[in-house]
C-alpha cells in the first residue's frame, strides 16, 4: 500500500467536508480480513470499514479484485459518518435523533453519495438500482417499518435476509436513492448543508415521502 498517497487521497476527502470538531484529526487504522470472508470479498471488492467514536478503521482483503481503488472510497463513506455524527450528537446533544430505520438509511444514503461524489467511476455493489416493479414491491415492504426502532428490523432491512425475500444491502440503495432525489430536487444544498437536515426532512421533500 502506498501510504503517503493514501494520506494525500485522504486528505482531499477531509477538505471536501469540513470537520466542526476542535480536534478534527482522526485516526485511520488498515487491518488485513480474512479471505473467508466471502461477501466483502466477492460483493465489496474486498474493503470493509467501521467509524468508531470519530476513527476509521479499514479492513482489507487484498485478494479481491481492485481493492486498492477501494480504499478512499470507503473512507470518504466512513469519514462522512464521523462528520454526520458530530454533527448530531455532540454539537446538537442527540437532539433531533430519533434512531429509526429512515434515519440509518439516510445516514448511509448521504455518506455513499458524497463517496460516489469524489469517486464517480466506483459503483458500489450493494447500491445497485432496482428495475420499477422490484422497487415498488420491495418499498410496499419497507414502507412500513420506517420508522421502527427494533434493532433486528434494522439488521433485515439495512444489510438485507435474502431467505426473507429482502436482497442484499436493499435499506443502503433505498437510502441513496432517497438522498439523491433530495439534491435533485434541492440543487443549492451541499453535502456540508445537507448534515443540517433531519431525516424526516429529506424523506418528506422528494418522491419517496409521497408514494
């Protein structure tokens, strides 16, 4: 891995959103993953990464395919989560968090649309569109549990229970979408103006709040 221009790629992330925090350095820790792991390795090109309290940590297979192209664009994912978060719960004390499944889906929806915004030729696995009839068929089944609390709904509807009938990763390409028809319909807001905008808010100004 060529670290020093990890940090460079690392670096333009961070001045793409501006940290609010008075101690904006964040710590970055690359870790191997096992080659068991089939599903990051087959479906995320093997780079998987976690935000903690502010850090990133980045685990990488590099036996999977174009790994090393993957790397910024899971910080830029990660990164964003740490801006979100911030944002939310240390400089809004957690006011206006009301931890629903909408809310995790937005969260995601944003940090892999500012990703996508940097790295425009990386298109994520799990964000895959879903042709007009799967969509509907699977929004009849989501719509109704948006704003649950239920830790479990969340795992099934975010990650995907394919043996329920819920793909892979469906609750991240709704929550794109969601986002993406926002900005569409709200071009003046940037990814930095964007972290000011609940949840609600962004489902209830495009199409997905009215269908």
């Amino acid at each position: 891995i060529d670290i020093d221009g990890l940090q460079a790629e690392f670096t333009t992330i961070a001045d793409a959103l501006p940290s609010k925090d008075d101690d904006p350095k964040t710590l970055i820790a690359l870790y191997p993953l096992c080659d068991s792991n089939e599903i990051v390795k087959e479906r995320q090109n093997g780079v998987v990464g976690a935000s903690v309290f502010g850090n990133v940590i980045i685990n990488i297979n590099p036996l999977a395919d174009d790994w090393e192209k993957w790397i910024p664009f899971v910080f830029a994912h990660e990164y964003h989560h740490n801006i979100w978060g911030h944002n939310w719960f240390v400089l809004r004390g957690g006011e206006g968090i009301e931890g629903t499944l909408l809310e995790a889906m937005i969260a995601e929806g944003q940090a892999d649309l500012f990703a996508a915004s940097l790295f425009p030729d990386l298109i994520p696995a799990w964000n895959r569109p879903f042709d007009a009839e799967t969509e509907r068929v699977l929004w009849g089944r989501i719509k109704p549990v948006l704003f649950s609390t239920d830790p479990k709904i969340h795992a099934a509807y975010m990650f995907g229970a394919e043996s329920a009938g819920l793909p892979w990763c469906m609750g991240y390409s709704f929550g794109q979408a969601i986002v993406k028809d926002f900005m569409e319909r709200h071009p003046v807001v940037s990814f930095l103006g964007l972290l000011d905008v609940s949840a609600r808010e962004i489902f209830g100004g495009g199409k997905y709040g009215k269908i």
